[in-house]
C-alpha cells in the first residue's frame, strides 16, 4: 500500500508540473467544465508559488471518546505546494499538493482546488471564507483508493502568510469517525 500511496503522489505532482496537456483536456467538453477546467489551468500557469505547512488537527472532544481522542496524532505535520492566483472581487484561486501525516500517523495526500473570497484591504488582516475540491488518498479509506472530497474553507490571511481551517465532518455516523478541524498554512514565496 505504501509503493501504491507514493505512486498516487508522484502522479499528482507531475500531473501539476504539466499544463499544457491539461490546457487540451479543457476542449471540447460541457461548456461549465471547460470553464472550470480552464480557471484551474490559468490559475497553475500564471498563479504564483506558495508553501503549504501543516499543522494540526482538532478531534473534537464531544464526537470522540477520551481513549480515542488519546490514540490519535493531532500534529499534522506536512507540506505542500501551490499556485495560487488573485482575482477581481478579493477572489483568490489555488490548486495544490499537500501530504500530510493523518491521525492514525500514516501519510495522507492531497491534490486539489481552492476558492477563497477574502475581505478587506490587502495590506490588513483579511478574513476569508471558501471551498476546496479535491481528491484524497488514505491507506484507511476506500482501502487506500483516492477518493473526491468537498470541504468548506475558512482563513485569515496578513501580506504573504495565509491561514486556514477546514471541518472534516463525521464519516460513517456514530462517534470517532470524523468531526475534525484542521489548520494548516500558505506562505507566498514570489
């Protein structure tokens, strides 16, 4: 499962290094696609660098038993990178790559999209609020298959350093399946 989680890695990351095939897989599909397609494309071609950094991870406390929370790694450490592009409206689009260690310390890898409106003057701190579209590889889920997932974004951001949370909502119902906040970070390197 290992070799299998490398490998899902290094084709995320070539797959990233790789526009101008991915700038013909926006032809001639459904106009909405092309469109979103196209944004990603024009958001890794002329969007800037960014570090990702990861940190931790929430279980809260009133969906997971104490033994359980006990047992699970909080600290997220990882990293990734990104590109990420400002738009009219205080939009900023990203696509990433971001690994991770998972709360049971296995890697878990992440190749995706965000969308963050922000608030507020550039040069202040800026509250945003967002999305990110990706898909998700864990040896625990799916057994091991990468998987798509949605999940809401909120930030703060100041100058070239961005934070942001996600909730990871319960997953197969009951306790100590889900119900996560996880904080991670940007840092603009261009």
């Amino acid at each position: 499962m290992q070799r299998f989680a490398l490998s899902a890695g290094l084709v995320a990351l070539l797959s990233l290094a790789a526009p101008a095939p991915a700038r013909a897989a926006c032809a001639d599909l459904w106009e909405w696609i092309n469109a979103a397609c196209s944004r990603v494309v024009d958001t890794y071609s002329t969007g800037h660098n960014g570090l990702l950094l990861s940190g931790y991870a929430w279980h809260l406390p009133w969906t997971w038993t104490a033994e359980r929370r006990a047992e699970e790694n909080e600290y997220a450490w990882g990293g990734g990178w990104a590109r990420a592009k400002e738009r009219e409206d205080d939009v900023t689009d990203a696509v990433y790559f971001l690994v991770f260690d998972d709360s049971h310390n296995q890697a878990e890898f992440n190749l995706g999209y965000a969308w963050l409106k922000f608030w507020r003057d550039r040069e202040s701190l800026q509250p945003g609020i967002g999305y990110t579209a990706m898909i998700v590889q864990r040896p625990d889920i799916a057994s091991g298959v990468p998987f798509p997932a949605i999940l809401p974004l909120l930030s703060l951001r100041y100058q070239k350093v961005t934070v942001l949370s996600t909730f990871i909502p319960t997953l197969n119902g009951g306790i100590n399946h889900g119900s996560i906040l996880y904080i991670f970070g940007m840092i603009d390197l261009d």
